[in-house]
C-alpha cells in the first residue's frame, strides 16, 4: 500500500471543481527520482531555501572529510549522503514548503496507486463539502466560507479499512 497526504490551500477557491482542483497529494516516504538526481529534484520542485541548505550542508561535510584526510572520496561521500538525505526526507520537504505556503493538511490516504488514493479521497471528501453548502440569502449573516461547507471531520485517514474513513 502506499500512503499519500492531503493538502489544500488556506484560503480555498469558491467553486468546488477549482477547489478540488488546487488539492496536492504528497506521496509518503522515500522518493527515488530524489535519491538518483538531489539537487536537480530539490530544484524541479522549488525547493529553493532546502536546495542552497542542501549545498551549504554537502560543501561542510566534503570540508570537514577532507580535513579528516579523505581528500579524494570527500565529494562522493558527501554527495551520496546528500542523496540519502533528500532520498529519505523529500517529500517531507515538500509538505514543508506547502506550509510555510499556507496549505492546510487534510487527510492520510491509503491505496495501491495515485489514481486509488485520489479517488478513495473524493469519494470521501466531495459528497461532506456538498452535503451542507450554504445557499445565499439577501440579507446574509455571518460570512460562510468554503473551508466551513459540510461536515468534513478533519485530519484523519482515508483508505485503510475498506469502506471507512475517519
């Protein structure tokens, strides 16, 4: 099974297709295409401040292999824990940056591909949001925004027990 995390942005958009529109999926885990091409993958997926720490962080470490007396592996050796660290902690970068964007965690999926755990995730998550969505009045009240349609329970898991969501 592979897991994937939910994020939708802060302040969503009105209409509920560009909503579900702008939901990311962040697969959990190690990525490969980031432990094969580290500064590359940092860079494909702005990651801009992780892609300078990233260079910061392999130039100290080949300076300080290098002083050890590792002169000619200390770029390897550095470069490779480079690729294990971006390997391993990628994808966490990257619901990172979504925060420090302003996206909201939504929920844990669970499914076989990409294409399961979006439609397991829908499944749940659209018919809560049209359940309640508020109808407009003339003279309207408190402002109804679509962050507070339905009866969406929050941060939970979707997709690991068949038929349940929580």
């Amino acid at each position: 099974m592979i897991v994937y995390t939910v994020h939708e942005p802060s302040h969503p958009a009105q209409t509920l297709e560009v909503r579900a529109d702008d939901v990311i999926f962040i697969k959990e885990g190690f990525t490969w295409w980031g432990f094969l091409f580290a500064p590359l993958w940092l860079l494909f997926n702005a990651l801009w401040l992780e892609f300078i720490a990233a260079l910061l962080l392999m130039a100290g470490v080949a300076a300080g292999l290098t002083q050890l007396g590792l002169k000619d592996q200390a770029g390897g050796i550095a470069y490779l824990l480079l690729m294990l660290l971006v390997g391993f902690e990628g994808n966490g970068l990257r619901r990172w940056r979504l925060e420090r964007k302003g996206y909201v965690y939504l929920a844990s999926v669970a499914g076989n591909s990409l294409e399961e755990c979006e439609r397991r995730f829908f499944d749940v998550w659209l018919p809560s949001l049209t359940r309640q969505r508020p109808k407009t009045t003339p003279n309207p009240g408190p402002e109804i925004t679509p962050s507070s349609w339905g009866d969406w329970p929050g941060p939970g898991a979707v997709g690991t027990l068949p038929g349940e969501a929580v």
